[in-house]
C-alpha cells in the first residue's frame, strides 16, 4: 500500500466559495475511465479523501493528478474517515464492493448497472436500508438537464399523452467494455430514461441482436418494451456505429418531441393541415411549427454527484435510488434473455 502526502487544499474550492469545514469527505473505488471523472468532478466539489483501485499504474495516474492518498485495496480507504463513497469498479464487482462500504456504515453511488443480477442488486439495497445508509446508483442520464426538462413537461401534459418513445444509442466499440454486453452497457442508459418518463412498469420486452465483431458478447440490440399503462418503448444501441449518436424521440398527441444528449437541446414540434387538393398530393399543405426549449447545459456527471451528496446532507432518497434501479437492471436482463431465446419476456 502507497499513500501520498496528506493534503486537503484545492484552488477550485476557492472558485466555489465552498468553505473546507462544509465540504464532504469522499472517496472513490475504481479509478478507470468512469471512476477518474468521478475523482475530477469530487475534486471540485468535495474533499477526496482517497482513491482505491489494484492496478498500480491506473492508481498512481490519478493519485498524482488530484494529489490524493492511493490504496490498492479499497479495505484501507474504508478505514478512513468518509462520508461517501463511489463504487465506479467493473460490473461483476459491483456487489461485493458495494456490500463492504455498506458494512463500513457509508453512503454509497454505485455505477450503472447496480450489479450483475438483480439478486446481487437486491442484496445491495437491503443491506443499504438495513445499514441506515444512502444508496444511489449512477444512471446518468437522469441528470441531464435535457431530459430533466423533458420530464417536467410530459408530468404537466404539455405535450399531451405520450404515446411512443424511441431511443437510439450507437457508436463504435469503447475498450474500456469488458465484463458485459451492448444492452448492460448502453441499453441500460435508454431502459433507465424510458422508465423514468413513462412513469409505469415494464410489462413486456422483446429483444432481437447479436455479435457481428465481437465474440463473447452482443454488440449490437433493438428492444421493444410495453408498459402497464399502454406506451410502448423502442431502443436501438451498438457499438458498430462509425460515430456518436445519443438521441431520443417522444411521440406525443399534442406534440413530437426529439433530445439531443449531447447536445442537451429539446425540439419541440407539430404541424397543421390545411385545405387539401386530392388532386396534389406532392404539395400538401402542412404548417409545421418548431420550438426549441432553452436548456441550460450542465456537466450530468456533476448534477449526479451533486444530488447524491445532498441527498446524504439533507436524508432524502436520490433521484435514483436502489430500488429504481433493480427495476431497471430487471428489464436488461430481460432484453438480454429474449435477444437470446428469440422469446418475448413477461414481467408482469
């Protein structure tokens, strides 16, 4: 085991006013591509008390950048004195490690998906509530301001029932993936964002996929979902995709509704029909009318962290807690299971 040199002094404090007696204590298990924007945007906000993570070379990069005390085994940081911890390891860890900062009585965010199975995941949320401890999973996408706005208009019927909602989520292939396939890893993104607007349970899923350059996994997926209430949900993800494309449509009875994730912008569109001569159908006489909704852009990583260390402060469950994600990881695996059996899957 390696520490640095205490030190608890960052200029971006200074940029935030944030005075070091308010300022949490955290730190972070895993220090690969999530878990270093994890330790960057806590450096901003928090005090990094320490990192944990058994590949020396990926530890000592970050511990050197953020100046911060290094362990290689996550045991010793949880003797440390924290408030909250982030567990940003690979997918088939996440239980086991989740469960060890539960038993150490800290509150922890646990990266998408909460686990491998929804048993462990179940596991994680009773020892959560059992503990007395705040448990937060890190399902993004909830956090953008963009689909934060989105939410508050379908909740106030601004666009009228909502009726479909397709997403698609395509690029190439990350190496940082190892451990799961397309569907855990960016379906789950989409099934979360699904969920969280409909606002109903998943009643059905049918999924159909396969491996066309990867072997031990599927790399590319559509879902169909049905919910109790009527909506049906489709998503398109793989990592076969020569460019990025994060983007999500809402087919409403007032209004179609299209977000851009990245962009963090919301079009907001209709049309009218006028007067139509059957005798022209190439020139039909539609007005269309298009919106854009002001969304002010912020970091999603940030509002994330933000809201899980205020939900520690102030006792209240996070925007996504435990049980919101089990439901979630459920219907992955469900997708997982039909793209596999070629069957539909009944949850309820």
């Amino acid at each position: 085991m390696s520490r640095h040199a205490n030190h608890r002094a960052f200029i971006s404090r200074c940029r935030f006013a944030v005075s070091v007696a308010a300022l949490m204590r955290v730190g972070v298990i895993g220090v690969g591509s999530m878990g270093q924007n994890h330790v960057r945007v806590y450096s901003e906000i928090a005090d990094v008390v320490g990192i944990a993570d058994p590949d020396v070379k990926a530890g000592g990069v970050v511990s050197n950048r953020f100046n911060v005390s290094y362990y290689t085994d996550a045991t010793h940081l949880l003797k440390e004195e924290l408030d909250a911890v982030s567990v940003c390891v690979p997918t088939e860890h996440h239980a086991k490690v989740a469960l060890d900062v539960i038993r150490a009585g800290i509150p922890v965010l646990v990266e998408k998906p909460l686990a491998a199975t929804v048993e462990e995941a179940k596991r994680i949320v009773d020892a959560a509530k059992q503990a007395g401890v705040t448990l937060a999973v890190g399902h993004i996408e909830r956090h953008n301001p963009a689909i934060a706005a989105v939410k508050r208009h379908v909740q106030e019927g601004q666009y009228g029932d909502l009726v479909t909602a397709a997403a698609r989520r395509v690029s190439s292939f990350p190496g940082r993936v190892r451990d799961i396939g397309v569907v855990m890893d960016l379906g789950v993104h989409e099934i979360d964002v699904l969920r969280y607007l409909v606002g109903a349970p998943v009643e059905s899923v049918f999924a159909l996929g396969g491996r066309k350059l990867h072997g031990n996994f599927e790399d590319h997926a559509n879902v169909l979902l049905r919910f109790h209430n009527g909506v049906h949900g489709f998503v398109e993800v793989n990592w076969l995709t020569p460019m990025k494309v994060r983007k999500l449509a809402l087919t409403c009875l007032k209004n179609f509704v299209e977000v851009d994730y990245t962009e963090q912008s919301v079009t907001v569109s209709s049309s009218t029909l006028g007067p139509l001569d059957p005798f022209n159908l190439y020139q039909i006489p539609l007005e269309h009318h298009q919106q854009k909704i002001h969304v002010r852009k912020e970091e999603p990583l940030r509002r994330e962290l933000e809201d899980f260390l205020n939900a520690i402060r102030e006792k209240r469950p996070p925007l996504v807690p435990g049980e919101d994600a089990v439901e979630t990881l459920r219907v992955a695996i469900a997708a997982t299971e039909s793209h596999r059996t070629g069957k539909l899957v009944q949850l309820t």
